[in-house]
C-alpha cells in the first residue's frame, strides 16, 4: 500500500483566493482525519469522517474552511477566501478504528498564504 | 481541561550519547500514550504505544515508560544516530479529550549533530 496521498505537497497563495487540499486514504479504512500543525499550537484535529460521513468538525476554525469526503478513497478540504493566518501544514490521516491506535498519516500540505 | 505538556521544546546532542524526552498529562482518565516520530517534511509516524498497566516498552533503540501514578511517559534514545533528528509527539487518549479522544502535546524538536 502506498500510504496516506496527500496532494498538492506544497501551495502558495494569494490572501482571498480558494484553496483546495486532496487526501486518498488507505484502502479499507474506515476513519478519515484532516489536522492542522503550527509551531505554536501544534496539531490540532479539524475533522474526522466514519465511512464517509462527517462525525465531528468542532475543530473547523471557521465556514471558511469545508471538508467533503464524497467516496472512500478520497476526501477534500477547502478554504475559501483564505487568509494569511490559514499559512500551516494540513495533514491527512486514516485508521481503521478511532482512539490512539496509531493513525496513518500522510506527508502533509504545506499551505503558505501571503 | 485536558492537557498534554512536552519537554523539552527543543534540545541539541552529540552523535552517539542517550537522551530522555518527557511528556507529563493530565487527561483523564487515562486510556493510553502513544510517541510519534515526526521527521521533516513528513508525517509522524508511531513509535510505540503505553496502556494503563504498562511500565516500560521498547522499539529498539528507543525505550518508553510511563507512570501513570504521577501522569508522565518519557522517551529515552541509546546511542542517538544522525536519522533521530526529528520531532517526538506525545499523544494520551482519555475519554474527555478531542473529538477523536486524543490530546496532543506540541513536541520535543531533537537535533544530532555529528
């Protein structure tokens, strides 16, 4: 297997633009993370899916930020309009059950808005 | 509030000497206490996992305890190779913690140098 995809590695954009970030699971996965990690908060959980379906976005900062999961190998999460503060590393992870049973993550998105 | 605090934030060694990360907690209750290991540009990556009534465990090199009478783990490396450098994440699963029960600590950034 090849792991967690995540795409694109890297993003740069300009303040206000649409920001989509793409993730492909491990296959026969059930559960489906996207964090957020910066120097100063470190990771943080912004969503999580069970079998596709949306289980908690607590985490989502803002309605600016949305995550789909439309099929079990692939999920998106959107940022529109983004904003500078936005500039972080997203990852994606997926596990075959939730709790600290060890997540596999992907390599993660680095977003830089300026 | 659930809290999981690293220390230290960073740390700097020689090639070939030992060294001891801490992660001291207090979610509760307490379920169980997982390490990643974070190299740059990449995911974390599990190192080893503690439940309630383990003491110790290895992954070779690395050797992790947990009190979990006083709320602390700790990561001692042997013999610290260039490839350790990395970030260590301490992760503690309890019932009251984020919306995937885990709180994570903001990690120990560890340098070798030759």
């Amino acid at each position: 297997d090849a792991g967690v995809i995540q795409s694109p590695r890297h993003e740069v954009t300009e303040m206000g633009q649409e920001v989509t970030l793409r993730c492909k699971p491990i296959s026969g996965h059930d559960y489906l993370f996207w964090y957020r990690q910066t120097m100063m908060r470190g990771l943080e959980l912004l969503i999580y899916f069970n079998n596709n379906v949306p289980i908690d976005d607590s985490g989502m900062p803002e309605d600016r930020f949305s995550a789909k999961m439309p099929n079990a190998s692939f999920s998106t999460l959107k940022i529109q309009p983004s904003e500078p503060r936005d500039s972080a590393v997203y990852f994606c992870a997926s596990s075959l059950t939730i709790g600290n049973y060890g997540y596999t993550f992907g390599s993660g998105t680095r977003l830089t808005v300026v | 509030k659930n809290q999981v605090e690293q220390s230290p934030q960073s740390l700097i060694i020689l090639e070939g000497k030992n060294c001891t990360l801490q992660c001291n907690y207090t979610v509760s209750p307490f379920s169980n206490l997982r390490w990643y290991k974070q190299d740059t540009g990449r995911g974390p990556v599990s190192l080893t996992i503690m439940t309630f009534s383990e003491n110790t465990k290895s992954n070779g090199r690395y050797t992790a305890t947990l009190d979990a009478d006083t709320k602390q783990s700790s990561l001692h490396i042997t013999a610290s190779q260039l490839s350790d450098s990395a970030s260590y994440i301490c992760v503690v699963s309890g019932k009251r913690g984020g919306a995937d029960g885990l709180t994570f600590g903001k990690g120990t950034h560890l340098i070798i140098q030759p």
